[in-house]
C-alpha cells in the first residue's frame, strides 16, 4: 500500500509562545549589550555635561531592561524598543548642544558684562545662585534669558524672603525647560535621517546574524533594508521608517516560523528514527523552500515529508505490503500531537494505492484453495 497527503501542521500554543519568548529575549540582549555600549561612549564622551536629563533617563531604562530581562522579558523587550527610539538622537543632539555652548560662551561673557554695570542687590544674587545650579545647559541658558523681567521686579521689592525666590525660580525654570524641549525637538527633527541611519545600521547587524534562519528570505529583507539606508538623502523620512519597520517585523515573522519547522523537522527525524527507518539528513530545496526528510527501512519500506515553511506539510508512504503503512502513519500523527506538541489538520489524501492489498488478498486465497484441493 502507498499514500500520499497533504496537511496543515501547527505548534501547539504553548510551545510556539516559547519560542517567541526565547526570541525576544535574544533581541532584548542583544539591544542591552548594545546601547549599553553606546551609554559608556557617550559618558565617555562628556554627555551627562551635555544632555544630563538624556543620560540619567537612559541610565534608567537600562537598569529597567536588566532587572526585567529575567522576570519579564516582554515587560524588558517593549523598554528596550522604547529607549530604541530616542538613543540614536542623543549623538547628534549633544553635538548641537555642543555647538550652541560656545554661542552661549559669547552670550554669558556679554550678560556678564551687562549685569556688572546694572546694580545687584542680595535677593538677585541668590537668584543667580539658583540659575547657575541648573545642569542642563540648554536649560540653563534659557533662564537666564528669562530672568532678566523678574529680576527687575525683585529690585524693586525691598525684602529678601527666600520662598519668594524659590517662586519666581521655579516659574523660570519650568518656562526654561519647555522652550529646551522644544529646542532639541527641533535638532531632532532637522537630524533625524541620521538617527535612523544609525538605527537601520544596528537592525542590519542584528538581522545578519540571523542568517541561518531562512538564509534566502533574509538575504531579500537585509537588500531591503541596506536600499532604505543608501536612500534615506533622497526619500522621504517617513517613507523609510515604514520600510524599517515593515521588513524588521517580516525578519522576526520568518525566524519564528523557521524555528516552528525546525522543531517539526526534528520531531518528524525522531519519530521516523524509532519506527525504524534510516533517515538521511534533512535536505533543503531553495527553489522551492521545502525542508524534505527520505527514510528507508531495510524492509523496502520508505517513508518522504516535506515541511515548508508556511505551515504546509505533506508525506508520502510507500512500499507497504498489507495495511502497516496505516500503521506507521497513525503512530507519526499521534506521536507528533502528543509527544511533541504539533497538531495536524485538514488532511487531504492526494494519492492512495491499495493494489498491494488486493494482490495480498488474492494470494492468501489462491493459497486456500490450493490447500483445499479445490
């Protein structure tokens, strides 16, 4: 008896949520150890002089992405995908910052100037102590433009009330802060095709080494993404972030699915393996993108799967006397199911050959009626 068919396989829930979960937790380390990197450049680099608020933000989340790697790596993933978003703005950001420091130099020596003409009194000394404390020089320099109004009004008034100061610096400092914001945000924008470049590059590095999962279908998503990265000067930004993230998710999409059929791959080698076959490594057609398992038993019996990668699986049976190819086929499915997890279904039977049962059959009663005499 022969029989070939065609079927659906899936991984059971729980272990393809497994595999999903053993990939971003890899995604997460892999981003971990790499801004982790950059951290230390850019500390090295003077950016907590630069853009403090930036740096001790990024020195949270990092501390978050490692506290959470071992007890919840989804939690983990999505802090890590959210300091993905702004860390490859911080290079570009402390160098304007860096570039408005000695415009802001010029800026201080001319205040300077003016304030030691104009007569200080105590209440605007303490107000300048305040102002010269703030860490951010973006910040900073904006209030110290802003205080030129109420530093006039504190003149006037004759007491030196300490909470009065603290008042007029916090509504300062607030309007400071909000004008810095917007001030990056804008730096931000006009630098932003670098900051994806950046971004691109690092997804490409980490999407390489991932080759071994679905070589071909990679190849065509990394081609995509190093065309994004060559014309990001002559497309429009948004244009290419969407590229980005289309093909970043479509390479996660192909490595878990390649994980899937490799865990189906393995599973159908062991059982094969225990019914007694001799299974020859598993063989890859490119052309096709099937992933096909031979196996012989010495008895002539041989068994062929094809697992592809879109959840389509077929088998073909063949070289059975009697019924023991159903056997041998009912024995796989379940093992698969309960054993290792992956469901069958919708079956379609393509081809079946039932021609050795019947001249099995016709055997045994030519042999009867021999014996009978008849």
């Amino acid at each position: 008896m022969s029989r070939n068919a065609s079927l659906i396989y899936e991984l059971e829930r729980k272990r393809r949520r497994e595999l999903y979960l053993k990939r971003i937790e890899e995604n997460t380390k892999y981003y971990l150890a790499k801004y982790s990197e950059m951290y230390n450049a850019f500390r090295r680099s003077g950016y907590y002089d630069l853009i403090p608020d930036e740096m001790k933000q990024l020195k949270i989340d990092l501390s978050l992405i490692r506290e959470q790697v071992n007890n919840d790596i989804e939690r983990a993933n999505q802090i890590s995908k959210n300091v993905g978003d702004y860390i490859y703005s911080l290079k570009s950001i402390a160098h304007e910052v860096e570039i408005q420091e000695k415009e802001i130099s010029i800026k201080r020596q001319a205040r300077q100037q003016i304030e030691n003409r104009l007569k200080t009194t105590e209440i605007t000394k303490q107000l300048d102590k305040l102002l010269s404390s703030i860490s951010d020089p973006i910040i900073r320099d904006f209030a110290f433009d802003l205080s030129w109004d109420i530093k006039e009004k504190l003149k006037k008034s004759q007491d030196s009330d300490f909470e009065k100061i603290q008042n007029e610096f916090e509504t300062i400092l607030n309007e400071a802060k909000k004008k810095a914001k917007e001030w990056k945000n804008s730096k931000k924008v006009i630098n932003k095709k670098h900051s994806v470049k950046e971004k691109i590059k690092i997804q490409i590095e980490r999407i390489e080494k991932s080759k071994k999962e679905n070589s071909e279908e990679i190849e065509k998503i990394l081609k995509n993404l190093k065309q994004a990265k060559k014309s990001i000067d002559n497309t429009n930004i948004t244009d290419i972030e969407e590229v980005v993230l289309e093909n970043s998710k479509k390479a996660e999409d192909v490595i878990l699915d390649e994980r899937i059929r490799r865990e189906t791959v393995k599973s159908l080698y062991n059982i094969l393996n225990q019914q007694g076959f001799i299974v020859s490594k598993p063989r890859i057609d490119t052309k096709e993108n099937i992933v096909i398992l031979s196996a012989k038993k010495p008895s002539g019996n041989k068994a062929n799967c094809k697992i592809k990668l879109d959840g389509k699986f077929s088998y073909e049976f063949d070289n059975y006397k009697g019924m023991s190819c159903n056997k041998d086929i009912e024995d796989m499915k379940k093992q698969l199911n309960e054993i290792y997890g992956i469901k069958l279904k919708d079956e379609q039977i393509t081809w079946e050959n039932p021609n050795r049962i019947y001249k099995d059959a016709e055997s045994m009663l030519s042999s009867n009626t021999n014996e009978n005499g008849r």
